[in-house]
C-alpha cells in the first residue's frame, strides 16, 4: 500500500511538472501579440521575436467565423488572425477578400522567392 501511494504521488508530481513545461509561453512563439501583412510574395507573421512568411503557393484554404479568419497551411495547422485585431468590420472583411483574391491568383503563386513587400490591407 506504501509503495502505491508513494508511486502515486511521484506520478502526480511528474506529470505536473510535466504540464508546466509544455504549456505555451505568453510571449513565445504560439501566443502574444502579432502583426499579419499582406505582402506581395504572401502573409507575414510577424512578433517581437520572429518574422514568419507563408507565400501564397502555401495556403491551402481560408476559413472564417463569427470571431476568426483562419489561414490554413496545412491540414490541421493555421494562421488564427482575430477579427477584433481590426479596426471595423469591414476592415476584417476586405482583409479576408484580399487574401482570397490573393490565394486564387495563379499569377500571385508564382512570385519570384525575394520579391519585395507591398502595403498591407
């Protein structure tokens, strides 16, 4: 019974520790405040730690709620741009548009790798 208890509770322990450790820094790389801009190449990410480009050949799709536009880059794995990070809705709107515009573009997907950003929308 001692040892049940005792493995018990070192079990408890570790996978709180565990969790601790996995659990996204508020100011790393999955969470904090971002900036997106559409460039002519494709969206930029950007944070105070890292400039993250998806050229447009990459976007697989471009989903929306009520709250969120969601640029797909993969099957399970998105940019998340909140639509209160807009000033109105129609900004939101018009942003979501573009990107599509963008991604349905043959002429867009075919950029030349270093070409330089326009103005974001």
């Amino acid at each position: 019974m001692a040892t049940m208890l005792l493995t018990m509770v070192i079990l408890t322990g570790y996978l709180a520790l565990a969790q601790r450790r996995l659990r996204p820094d508020p100011d790393g790389a999955s969470l904090g405040d971002r900036t997106f801009t559409i460039a002519h190449e494709g969206l930029r990410e950007r944070s105070r730690h890292y400039d993250l480009l998806t050229r447009w050949s990459g976007v697989r799709s471009i989903e929306e709620n009520r709250g969120y536009l969601f640029v797909f880059i993969d099957n399970c794995h998105a940019h998340i741009i909140p639509k209160r990070g807009f000033a109105n809705d129609n900004d939101a709107r018009l942003f979501a548009d573009e990107l599509r515009r963008r991604t349905a573009d043959p002429s867009a997907r075919q950029l030349p790798a270093l070409a330089e950003p326009i103005g974001a929308a």
